[in-house]
C-alpha cells in the first residue's frame, strides 16, 4: 500500500464495532448492504501510510 489506512480486524468492520459498542442501528438504511460496505469506524487501531511509509 502506498497511501492509506490499514486495519487489521479478523470479522467485518461493521459487526465488530456494533459488538463492542462503538456504533449502534439508529436508521435501517444503515442495516443496507451499501451502508454496511462503506461503514468505517475510527475506534479500532489502525494506521496512516503516505508514500509508502507509515506515519
């Protein structure tokens, strides 16, 4: 990866954050599929790359 985020989960984004509490359903849209793919969640460890490097 040159630029980005990582992050390391070994389930879905999605169902870790509503299992640990950092996110809950208020809306079905955000039970949809299209919601779900494009969920992200800045409470799990993750780390910024520019350039190939880690920052």
């Amino acid at each position: 990866m040159k630029n980005g985020i990582y992050i390391f989960v070994d389930e879905g984004l999605y169902d870790w954050a509503i299992e640990n509490d950092f996110f809950k359903v208020k809306n079905e849209h955000q039970k949809e599929a299209k919601f779900i793919q494009q969920f992200t969640c800045a409470s799990i460890e993750h780390f910024h790359f520019e350039n190939g490097e880690r920052g």
